[in-house]
C-alpha cells in the first residue's frame, strides 16, 4: 500500500471515528449534565471539523507538482494546521468563558453511572485511532495526520479526565471537580494549539530544518573526500517533502565529468537517507592550470 493510500485511509477513519465520538458524547452530556463532558464534546466537535479540512487538505498536497507549483502543493497541509490552531484557540478561549460562567452557578450531574459506560467506550475508540493514527505517522512522516493524531491523543486524556470526574462525582459528589476537569481540558487544548502553531507556522516560513537533519546531510557531504568545502547548505520543507540546496567546492584537479559524477553519488546518499528531498547541488570550482 503506497504512502498516500494509507494517508487518505487514515483521514477518513479520523472523520468517521469523529462523528461516531460526538454522538456518543452528546448523549453523554445529554443524561449527566456534566460540564465537563460538555467540554470533551466541544473537543470532538472541533476534531470532527479539522480532520474534514486535513482530508480536504492532504488530498490536494498529495497532487504531483505542476506547471504554477513547481515545489508541489505540500504547504497546504501546513495552511490547514495553522488555521486549525487559531480557530481551535478561540473556541478554546469561548469554552473557558462557559466553564467560568458555569462556576457562579453550578449543576448538580445525574446518572453519571450511566455516563461512565459510554464515556469508556468513547475512550476506547479514541485510543484504536491514535494508535493506527501512530503507525502511519511513523511509515509516512505525514504533518498533517502527525497534526490530527495530536488532536486524538488530547481526546483521549480529555476522556480520561472526564471519566475521572465523574466517578469521584458519583461516589462522592464532588461537583466542583467536575469544573475544574473543564478547565484543566481547556488548557490542556490552549497548550496544543501552540505546539501545531509553532510545527506549521515553521513550513510556512521556509523555517530551516530540525538541527538533526541538517548535520545529518553534513556528515554525508564530509564522507566524500574530493569536496574541499562545504560553501553554502539551505534546506525547507513543504508538507512530507524537504528541499535541500547544496553549494560544494570540490578538488583543483577534478574534471567536470568527475564533479558530475561526484555530484550524483552525493545527491543519491542524501536522498537514500531522506527519500523524500528534493537535492539541488550548485559547484564551486577552480581548475588547476598548472
């Protein structure tokens, strides 16, 4: 199964464990009142809707570059998480505006017995996505499920929480704990946003690649022994795919065909290494005339 296959299978169980996640907790806050199960249900809300734009999204950044995209479509991917975080922000920031309102007057929860059951199964078809979520992260490198799954693995310590609160809730009535599950949710999300901020914000701006990488790529260029110098190294990425421009000054005595032959073999092991870089190697090179 090719990579973008598994990507696409991977986007629709998001969206249709989603649906599936706010039904279950609608019913939920419907019989408990429970406002912290109100907050997990907002979650799964926005989930629902960033997992139909990550689809929207990876469908269009899988198109093979073009005529107008010569680098591919990889960024919407990023366009998508960086939208997500900001309206994922707001809407956290509305909630915790609800949990304080809530606080002046709370409700007391009802058939929380009830709650738990549905609660735990909601729990365990969350913890089945990001698992799956997990694996294709790891085959494909994609952002944009690595994006969505972090929305999942919040789902399910939200889901934790919740569960947490209403059994202390059933068998000590404590209501104020229920509360304080809400807020600690809404920051948790707050939290996350900026992680997705920051990821996606990077590939918008052509952000240099992770320090790892780019010594990575050094240590490969250094093994050649015919380069003297390492003049210039620029790297990006965009979506799955990496960019990495290469300014190398080789031996005096080398002819053009060995800088050529030279050049293939670097650009070989870089992508041998990262099988999804794009390598352009510019030559700086001053024949010997004596």
């Amino acid at each position: 199964m090719t990579n973008d296959r598994l990507i696409k299978i991977a986007g629709l169980a998001a969206i249709i464990i989603s649906i599936i996640l706010i039904i279950l907790k609608a019913y939920i806050f419907f019989v408990t009142q429970s406002l912290s199960v109100k907050a997990s249900l907002f979650d799964s809300v926005l989930d629902g809707v960033t997992s139909a734009i990550n689809f929207f999204a990876m469908v269009h950044a899988a198109k093979p570059a073009d005529s107008c995209h010569r680098f591919g479509h990889g960024k919407i991917e990023a366009l998508a998480g960086f939208t997500q975080s900001l309206f994922i922000a707001g809407s956290a920031l509305w909630l915790l505006y609800s949990i304080i309102t809530q606080a002046l007057n709370p409700i007391p929860l009802v058939d929380t017995g009830s709650g738990i059951f549905w609660m735990a199964l909601a729990t365990s078809i969350t913890a089945g996505l990001v698992i799956f979520q997990r694996y294709v992260v790891r085959k494909t490198q994609s952002l944009i499920i690595k994006t969505d799954s972090l929305h999942y693995e919040t789902d399910l310590l939200v889901n934790v929480g919740v569960l947490t609160s209403l059994f202390f809730s059933l068998y000590f009535q404590l209501v104020y704990l229920d509360l304080l599950i809400g807020l600690i949710i809404v920051v948790y999300i707050l939290i996350s946003t900026i992680e997705i901020f920051k990821d996606t914000s990077h590939i918008l701006l052509d952000h240099e690649l992770d320090e790892q990488s780019q010594i990575k790529i050094m240590n490969l260029i250094h093994k050649h022994s015919k380069i003297k110098h390492l003049v210039n190294l620029r790297t990006r990425s965009c979506g799955r795919n990496q960019f990495i421009e290469l300014t190398l000054e080789f031996e005096e005595y080398l002819t053009t065909k060995d800088i050529h032959t030279e050049s293939q073999k670097i650009t070989q092991a870089v992508q041998k290494s990262m099988p999804n870089a794009d390598v352009v190697i510019q030559v700086y090179h001053r024949q010997n005339t004596h």
